[in-house]
C-alpha cells in the first residue's frame, strides 16, 4: 500500500494545512508536505519510485489512489 508520510524538510517552515500554492495543480489551497512510495514487482527486478511535495487534499487523494492501486496490483509479483 502506498504510504503517506508527512516529510519535516530540513528549514521548513510548511506544516500541516498551511495556505499555499499546491505542486501538482498549481492551485492556492490548505496544502501539506507529502510523500509517497510505490513498489512494483517484476519478478527478478524490482521498481521503486516516490513522489515528494507539497500537496492540497484534492491532489493528495488522487496520488494516494495512484500509488496504491498499482501497489496493490503490481507490488507482489517481486
């Protein structure tokens, strides 16, 4: 399952639902410092990526969902 894992950047000073500008979007909503870790397996390989940024709640759902499923669809077969 994908992780959500509030990040504390060194000299950040973004805490949880702070207004700003999000990553992905680009939109000027209560945003929060995110990362998430998706796994897939390829039978003798394995395929790590992750995405880190500050994120409103819209963008943060639809990333969560993204890196789960293919976590839960692709992450075994490793």
């Amino acid at each position: 399952m994908a992780t959500m894992t509030p990040v504390s950047a060194p000299n950040a000073v973004h805490t949880a639902n702070t207004m700003g500008r999000c990553q992905v979007c680009g939109n000027m909503r209560a945003t929060t410092l995110v990362k998430f870790d998706r796994n897939i397996g390829m039978l003798v390989l394995r395929q790590v990526r992750s995405i880190q940024g500050i994120m409103c709640k819209t963008c943060l759902g639809k990333k969560f969902w993204e890196f789960t499923g293919l976590n839960l669809l692709l992450g075994p077969w490793g």
